[in-house]
C-alpha cells in the first residue's frame, strides 16, 4: 500500500486522472474499474479535460462499476447509472455496449451478479480500480463485517450509509436499503488499485484502514494485502495517520522515474 498525501482534494485528484489515463495510454483496450459518491468528481473532471484537450481516447475501453442501487431504474436521477453518464461517459468517447453498471432490476440477482463476475473475467479483470472510502470503512458497498473474499452480490446498507448518502436524494427515507456490489474478493482480483479519501471526516477511517490491522470490520482494511494500491489522500484526511511523516518521506525521496509514472 503506498500512502500519497497531497495538499489538497484538487491536487489528488489530478494525480488519481494522471493514474487513469497513463494506463489508458499504455493500453488502449484497458478496463477501468469505476466507483461513485462525491469523492471521484473531480477525477472525473480532470478525465473529461484530457479528453477534450489532449484526445485522451476511451473508445476502447471497458467499464465496470462497482456497484448501484437495487430498485432504482437506469434513469433514475440518483442511480449510479445516471451519475455515470452525467459525470463521466457523456463527455467521453466511450462506447456504450463498453460500460458495465450493476443493473438494481435484475429480476434474478443471484444469477446477474454471477454474470457480471463472468463479464470481469471475459473481459480480462480490472486494470485499474478507482475507490473511495465510507465512513465506516467500506469499499464498493461492502459493509463492515463483509467477507473479504466476496464477490459481487446483495448487501444491506448500514444506517449510517444510508445517512451519508441521503445528500443525493430528496431524504434519507428514500435511500435504497438494497445494493448490488462487486465483492471484495473482486476488488482484490483488480491488478492496482487506486483509493481517495479527502476531508477530515476521512481522517480516523484511513487511519484504521492504512495502519490498523485486516479486519472485515473494516473492509478497506483488506487493501493492505492487495499487491498495488494507491491511496491517494489530501492533508485534512491525513490528520491520524501516525507514520504521516514516513509516508511523505517516501514520496519525497522517490527516484525520479517512480515519480514520474505517478505525476506525469
Ligand atoms: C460508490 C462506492 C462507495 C463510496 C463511498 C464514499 O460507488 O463505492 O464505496 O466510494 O461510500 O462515498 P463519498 O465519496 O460520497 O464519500
């Protein structure tokens, strides 16, 4: 796990773009996998920037989202479906039969998460998985105590999930109590792994998640035995980390092309 601390959310994020698209560069038939919530908007401006100014082209691309809300149709205005395409794929170049979302009215569930695990497969496994972080550890919509060897299936929302995320709806009653999500085991198989968590209501979470120990109390936890992860975290999400100063150390001293495939 390398833990990278920037000054700011913006400078994060950029960096988290740069991630994105070096990989789309180096491979243009990559598949990204994606996640939703307040802390991917600005990687996602930063995309559609490069797109629009450098060509950065996703016609080749696969996506796979990591989860959506069961019950809420595509159109749905606070479905990730919809957040998708307002965010990211309208403005880029991606072909529509290339993006997979979880679909929340899957008559059978059980057999629709089994196939979008076989689609991950088919499709090679995720070169790239954006994440973010709950409050209570979570990644995708794994939820404290989920195994750490899941795959994608139903789980129940937390009451203080289903707080956190009432901002994207009229009230918090209308929050869907069920979600599908891809496991942890699935995050896991991804070949790196790239985490944001900005804000000082992220502080103590990232703390437990970067130095505490493995524990599907804290699902985010598990990262710390995925091969190449990223955590890419702004100074106010920093506040708990106890090694804070080892972890810029690193950054710092990092031979010049380490920094480069990071920063340029
Ligand atoms: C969303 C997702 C969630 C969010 C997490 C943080 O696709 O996978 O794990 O990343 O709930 O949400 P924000 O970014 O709104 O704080």
């Amino acid at each position: 796990m390398e833990v990278i601390i920037k000054p700011t959310a913006g400078d994060a994020s950029l960096i988290a773009a740069k991630l994105i698209a070096r990989q789309i560069r180096h491979k243009p038939t990559s598949v990204l996998g994606l996640a939703t919530g307040n802390t991917p908007l600005d990687t996602y401006r930063h995309l559609v920037k490069m797109h629009q100014g450098e060509g950065l082209d996703f016609s080749r691309v696969t996506t796979f989202n990591l989860d959506e809300y069961v019950g809420l149709a595509p159109d749905h205005p606070a479905s990730y479906h919809s957040f998708m395409w307002e965010y990211l794929f309208k403005h880029v170049n991606i072909k529509p039969l290339q993006v997979n979302i979880p679909n929340g009215l899957a008559k059978n569930i059980p057999e629709h998460c089994r196939e979008y695990e076989d689609k991950i497969r088919a499709c090679g496994g995720i070169d790239i998985q954006l994440l973010g972080i709950g409050g209570d550890g979570h990644i995708g919509f794994n939820e404290p105590c989920s195994s750490l060897s899941s795959r994608t299936r139903i789980k129940t929302l937390t009451r203080r999930t289903i707080q956190d995320n009432s901002t994207f709806f009229d009230s918090a009653e209308q929050v869907p109590l069920h979600v599908l999500t891809m496991g942890i085991g699935t995050i896991m198989d991804s070949r790196s792994c790239v985490l944001l968590a900005f804000g000082t209501r992220k502080a103590e979470i990232v703390a437990k998640m970067v130095e505490g120990p493995i524990s599907a109390m804290v699902p985010a936890s598990a990262l710390q035995w995925h091969e190449k992860t990223t955590v890419l975290i702004d100074e106010e999400a920093s506040g708990k980390l106890t090694r804070k100063d080892y972890y810029q150390w690193v950054y710092q001293n990092k031979p010049a092309w380490q920094t480069a495939e990071i920063e340029s």
